[in-house]
C-alpha cells in the first residue's frame, strides 16, 4: 500500500508540474516543430501549444502584446531585435537549424538540379514569401539578385503572405515553381515528391533560426523544458531529417 501511495504521489507531482507554453513557429518549420512537440509532451508532460506563421508578423504581434512565451523564428535577427528591446529572458536565445532555400515544382522533372529552369523555363509565375516579413523570401529575392535574374522575372512573381503559403502556391499548381524551405518538400535525404533545385548557401545569406523565451515565458518551467529540449539528440535527429543544417 506505501509503495501504491508513493507511486500515486509521484504521479500527482508530474501532473501538477505540466504546464502549457504558447509557442511562436516559423511557417517553414511546421512539420518538424508538429513531431517535435509531440514527443516533448511525451517526454515531459508539458504541452506545447502551436502558432504557424511569418516571422515578421510574429514580431509585431509580440510587440503589441500576443501572449507569447517562446518564438522559433526563421531568422536570427528577429530574436536578437527583441533581445536588444528587452523583451526577451535574458541568455536564451540560440540557433535551432540552419535553414536552406530550394527552387521546388510539384512537377517530376520540372527543376533541373541546376536550376537552369529559372533562365530557360517559360513559365508564367514564380512563388516567393514576402521577403518584407520571412527570411526565406528575403532569401529569395537575394538568390534571383545575385543570378542578375530578379529584373526579368520580377513581373512573373507572386507572393505568400508566409512560407507556408508560398509552397501551397506551388504544390496546388497555381505557380508552376517557387522558392520554399527545404524542409516542407524533403525528409530523410530526399524529395518527397515533385523535383526541385536547392540553392547553393552562397547565394544567399546563411538562414540562421533562433529561438528564444520572451519576456512573458520567463516564468513558465514548461518555456525553459521546451528549449532544452531542441537541444536534446531526439528532436535534433527530427531537425536534421527535415534538411536542415545544425
């Protein structure tokens, strides 16, 4: 009976120290942060409770009040402006993932593994985020720039509001092809479908995400489980399986 009591205890302790922590996610780290969660819940009891979306976005939402606790951004800047505004917990901020940049076609064949299409393809739209709000469309932007292919096709773009939206742009066929985060077409070494180009790292800046604990999450243990949790081998093997670089 002690040892049922002690048990039942022990249980009742776990219980009463899981606590929610409302969470910020780039749109381009939907998938991995989904499975992330999942197993962070499992591991620790503490849940995880999601919002998808742009990073610039994010930023003027955490600024003007959202009940924020932790922000994964795609960038590294986002995190440090908050940081340098005092709006973050102090030393929490580092990088997740490395992100990367890839011409995708929900076409087989339609991307060369050159990216050749960009100056050959006739093709009437090319899908980009807004390079305004997410990095990866800034990176984009950068990329065409340094092809000296941004003047002729700047008539042919269109924009997502999100990385998110940028790929269901090209997955749903109204943009024949579009720059999109690796991570949302590739898992395990390998497209998962369609064909696509991934862009060489030099011809764009490095796509560094950070993660930090805002200001409101400081005193919430569930907003400091959660990051060192992305450190842990488990969800660094799901970050790598996604594409990205850690």
């Amino acid at each position: 009976m002690k040892q049922l009591a002690g048990l039942l205890a022990l249980m009742a302790w776990g219980t009463a120290q899981a606590d929610d922590v409302q969470v910020a996610v780039a749109a381009n780290f939907t998938a991995p942060m989904q499975k992330i969660a999942a197993a962070f819940e499992k591991d620790t009891g503490h849940k995880a409770v999601l919002a998808f979306g742009a990073t610039g976005k994010f930023y003027a939402q955490i600024v003007n009040g959202a009940p924020f606790e932790v922000l994964l951004a795609a960038d590294d800047a986002t995190p440090a402006k908050l940081e340098a505004e005092h709006r973050t917990v102090p030393g929490t901020r580092f990088t997740y993932a490395t992100g990367k940049l890839v011409l995708w076609s929900a076409q087989d064949g339609y991307v060369d593994d050159k990216g050749q299409v960009l100056q050959t393809g006739h093709y009437a739209h090319l899908a980009i985020a807004n390079p305004r709000t997410a990095p990866y469309g800034a990176a984009a932007v950068e990329t065409l720039t340094r092809l000296n292919l941004y003047d002729r096709v700047r008539g042919k773009l269109v924009q997502g509001e999100n990385i998110a939206q940028t790929h269901q742009f090209v997955s749903t066929g109204n943009a024949p092809l579009g720059f999109v985060a690796l991570s949302q077409v590739y898992r395990d070494g390998r497209f998962t479908s369609g064909s696509g180009w991934i862009v060489p790292a030099n011809l764009h800046a490095p796509i560094r995400q950070d993660v930090v604990i805002l200001a409101r999450g400081g005193a919430n243990p569930a907003a400091r489980a959660l990051e060192d949790y992305l450190k842990s081998n488990k969800a660094r093997d799901i970050i790598r399986s996604y594409g990205y670089a850690l």
